[in-house]
C-alpha cells in the first residue's frame, strides 16, 4: 500500500515528445520575436535619420531593408509560436511568451545601449525561474486524431457557457464602456483584446492541430470545422489588434503590456483549462506549482517594465528597501553586504 502511495504521488514522467517540440516552438518564437523588436528600431532609427520619422507620420522606414528583415524575423516568430499550440498544451506554450520581453531587455541593453538596472536583471531571472517551472509541470498533450474531436470539446456545455460569458461581456465593454470610459481605464480596452484572445488562442490550437494532422496523411480541410474555427481566428484577431492598438495609441506602453500580458495570459489558461481539460490529467501538486511558476512571471515582468525607467534616486531607495527587507528575513549581514557590493558593481557598470 505505501509503495502504491508513493507511486502515486511521484507520477511524473517527464515531458512527451510533443510537448518537447512545442517547448523549443515556444522558446524559438520568444527569441525571433524578442528580436525583431530590436532590428526594427534600428531600422526605424536608420530610416528617422534620412527621412520622416515613423512617431510623426512618416514611411520612410518602408524603404529600409533592416526594418523589414525585424518584420520577417517577428513573421518568423509568429509562425513557431502558432505551430508551438498544435504540439503543447496552451498552459505551456502562453505563458512563455514572456521569455521575448528578456530577449527585448538583453537586446537593447547590448546593441541599443538602453539602460537595464539590478531590479531589471532580477526580472529577468524571476521570468526564467517561473517559465522553468512551468514547462517542468506543463500538463501532457491530450491525443486527438480529428479536428471534429476539437470541435466536440468546443461544443461543451462547459466551454459554450464561458464563450458566451466571453462574448456578452465583449459587446458590454465595446457598446457601454468604451463610449464613455475608453479614454480614462486602460482596463476598458484591455479587457476586449484578453477576453477575445482567449478565443482566438483556442481557435488557433484547433487549426494547428489540423494542419498537423494533414501534414502526417490525415487530411483535415474537407471538414468544415476546420474553416469555422479559421473565421473565428481572423475575426478575433481583427478585433484584438483594433482594440490593443488603441490602448497602445491612448496609454503608455509600460503600463499597456504587463497588464495586457497578466489578462490575455490569465484567460487564455481558463480557456484551455475549460476547453481542453488540461487540470484534469494533473494532481493539486502539479497544478499549485503551475501557478506559482505563473506568479513568478508576472512578478519579474512586473519588474522588468516599471524598473526600466526609474531614476537613480528611486533606484537607490529600492534598493535600500530590499536589503532591509532581506534582514528582516533573517538573512546574515554577510550576506547583505556582499549584495550591496554587487549593486555598487553594476551601477558602475552602468
């Protein structure tokens, strides 16, 4: 019996073939991803410096060759991440796509020479240690040999219930809210974007997995499943990127991402978990630790965006905060004074 027990409680398998090739999916669309964002800067900085620049009004960048090779690196990127949901559970690949705001980070930090302080390196790392975990405890792909068996889980009472949930509150925000609120609560705007990404993740999931399945002999296009669930990809990626592109053009991108992130990442795994059933093949354990690697994201994403542009003044006063915080924890003065010796290091580095 207790030999029974302990099998039961150490159940992990490591990860299946799949979900490996959705992991290294993931991780590459984070790097091409990451990356494009800082070849197209360059671009559009080359292009400002002879030309009208792109912040008022100018196309100049049209005709630069930089700035398209960052659009195919970005397309690149998409595409892997888009292939990453035929082969992984979304509570895997989703969150991930945090790992391109390090690459961004590290980037512009060597080739732009943007300015990455000790807290933003310390976000770095949190992103890292929640993304490890993740992918550790990621539930395993679920087998399904049809794209009409996505269709069947689509069709569940449970999953129509949060759809209609999703598309109520949708017409809520954009008829109600957005007349009267859009201009003033970034949540107005953000809301929409997550709430209708979340359908288009799971949309996207149900073509990738068609795709994958013709690619190997079974062919999935005759079924008319397959197209339903491609109009509702290009009608919820039509109206994701109208309304995210107007919070960006009314709010300031340091507070638009996180909270964009933290929502469309927090739904999407709700859908997945109602849809796909990806908590069911899973113990308490497993899931607890899913979550805690998913708060250990936002932590470090959360510091990677509201540290980037302190001022040394603020900079020091954290830093004093977290050394007293580490006393108060228990934490020897040894061992206090070496970390203060290492942010004196990298300040000076800086």
């Amino acid at each position: 019996m207790a030999a029974a027990g302990e099998e039961g409680a150490y159940s992990y398998k490591g990860m299946s073939a799949d979900n490996i090739k959705g992991l290294v999916l993931a991780l590459s669309s984070s790097f091409f991803i990451g990356a494009s964002f800082i070849v197209k800067k360059k671009g559009l900085k080359k292009a400002g410096a002879s030309g009208i620049r792109a912040g008022v009004g100018g196309y100049s960048y049209l005709y630069e060759p930089l700035w398209w090779v960052g659009m195919i690196t970005m397309i690149v990127g998409e595409i892997a991440n888009f292939a990453a949901y035929a082969f992984a559970p979304a509570i895997l690949v989703t969150p991930l796509g945090a790992l391109s705001i390090i690459i961004s980070a590290v980037l512009a930090h060597i080739i732009l020479r943007e300015k990455l302080h000790i807290f933003g390196i310390l976000g770095c790392v949190l992103c890292v240690v929640g993304s490890t975990t993740i992918v550790l405890h990621a539930p395993q792909e679920r087998e399904i040999q049809s794209v009409i068996e996505v269709w069947d889980l689509a069709t569940e009472p449970a999953f129509l219930f949060y759809a209609a949930l999703v598309i109520t509150a949708v017409f809520v925000l954009i008829i109600h809210f957005i007349p009267q609120y859009g201009q003033t609560h970034i949540m107005v705007y953000i809301g929409v974007c997550s709430l209708v990404g979340s359908l288009s993740v799971m949309s996207v999931k149900a073509i990738g997995i068609a795709l994958k399945l013709t690619l190997s002999g079974m062919n999935q296009l005759t079924y008319p499943q397959t197209w339903a669930f491609t109009i509702v990809v290009i009608t919820c990626v039509i109206t994701q990127m109208n309304y995210l592109n107007k919070a960006l053009d009314t709010f300031n991108t340091a507070v638009v991402s996180p909270i964009y992130y933290v929502m469309f990442t927090s739904l999407t795994i709700l859908a997945s978990v109602i849809m796909f059933k990806d908590w069911d093949r899973q113990n308490p354990t497993q899931i607890v630790t899913e979550m805690c690697g998913f708060v250990t994201i936002l932590s470090g994403t959360f510091l990677l965006h509201k540290t980037k542009d302190l001022s040394d003044g603020m900079l020091s006063t954290l830093i004093v905060i977290f050394i007293l915080l580490m006393l108060l924890l228990g934490h020897s003065p040894g061992t206090c004074c070496s970390w203060i010796l290492y942010f004196i290091f990298v300040k000076k580095e800086n």
